[in-house]
C-alpha cells in the first residue's frame, strides 16, 4: 500500500517507549520554547499533581 508510519514528535515518555519497542532507539531533539512564568508555574504545579495521582494509583 506504500504507508508510512511516522515515529517523530512522542507525546510523552510512555509513547517513547511503546514505539521504541518496534525496535528503533528514540532520538532526543531539543525543542525551545519561551514562557512567561505563571505558566511555568501551572505547568509544575500540573505536573507534581499527576506524580502524586500515578503514585497513589500504583500503590493501590
């Protein structure tokens, strides 16, 4: 049928390691990006609050 499938741009580290297991190594490509700092903070803040929800479900 002549398709590709396009492994670039993972969504997050889960997604990484699902492609990677087709057999090709994950490349890191840097990516800047400017932000003012309240979303910055929401960003952190986002981010510790679904830490701790993946914690509290693993240790169910």
């Amino acid at each position: 049928m002549g398709l590709t499938f396009d492994f670039d741009s993972y969504g997050s580290v889960r997604s990484a390691k699902f492609l990677a297991g087709f057999g090709l190594p994950p490349l890191a490509r840097v990516e800047v990006s400017r932000q003012i700092a309240s979303y910055k903070l929401f960003k952190l803040a986002n981010g510790l609050r679904l830490r701790r929800a993946r914690a509290a479900a693993d240790a169910v």
